[in-house]
C-alpha cells in the first residue's frame, strides 16, 4: 500500500464497479429522459429509442429522442461527479460508457449510419465530459476542513 497524500492503488474492483454503475445510471436516466419525451409527443415507446440509430432520423419523433439524449448528458455529468469524482478521470469513464453504448447500438442494430446519431452522441459525450469534468474539479478545490482550535490564543 501507498502512503501518502491521494496515493494512487490500482484497484480493479473499484473501476469495473464505477463503470458498471456508471453504465446502469446511463441508461435509466436515458430511459426517464425518453419516457418524458415520449409522454410529450404521444410517440410509442420502445427499446428501440435506446439502441436503434434509425429512431434519430428527422422526423418529429427523431428530435424527441435527440432532445431526450442531450439531457441524458446533462443529467448524467451529475453521475460521473456523484460517482467518480475525480476530474482526472472524467474523461476516461467518459469515453468507456459511450464506447459502450456504441458497441450495444452496433450489436443491436448494425453500425449506426446516419450523421444525427454520431453528432447526438458526440455532442452528449462532450457534455458529460466537460460538466462532469468541471464538477468534479470544484469539489476537488474546495477548502479541507481542519478540525481543532489552531487560534493564537490557545496555544498560550
């Protein structure tokens, strides 16, 4: 074991359990996002809005879905900071969770083709990173409390 201030152990356990997490966050706040969106338009729901890339197409239901996954990016930043908080990491639970989410999409229903998927899910991708990031950098920043009285006069 390290000693020292925020010694780094490698602990495997702890990652795939933060991916998991991060993952199983991903696709039920995806799933809250697109039952909102779903009730707004009257559209029927479907596990296809999640992992179908034909559902981003531009139609009225398209944009729902889109919309629903843009806050999907806003939402799950919060994850990431409640999750992993660490800003160096960001990027990198990031990046596993959407990798993720492509390789599911691909085994669901082939590569994705259409230009508004890639852009969606880049663009949520860039919103989870960049806010999680920034999240996770305040609370990295903040004071650290110290306990104790340290004032002049009681060390008299």
């Amino acid at each position: 074991m390290a000693s020292g201030f925020r010694a780094v152990v490698f602990d495997p356990i702890l990652i795939i359990a933060k991916i998991l997490t991060l993952q199983c966050c991903f696709y039920t706040t995806l799933g809250l996002w697109i039952v909102i969106a779903d009730s707004i338009g009257g559209i029927h729901k479907s596990v296809d809005q999640i992992f179908d890339f034909r559902e981003y197409e531009g139609t009225y239901d398209g944009w729902l879905i889109i919309g629903a996954s843009l806050m999907n990016g806003f939402t799950n930043a919060l994850s990431l900071w409640w999750i992993v908080r660490r800003a160096k990491q960001s990027l990198d639970f990031s990046a596993t969770t959407y990798i993720f989410h492509t390789v599911l999409c691909v085994c669901y229903g082939g590569l994705p083709v259409l230009l508004s998927w890639w852009l969606t899910n880049l663009l949520s991708f860039g919103i989870m990173t960049i806010i999680g990031e920034w999240l996770c950098w305040r609370t990295e920043l903040q004071d650290i409390p110290i306990t104790g009285n340290l004032s002049s006069e009681s060390t008299k």
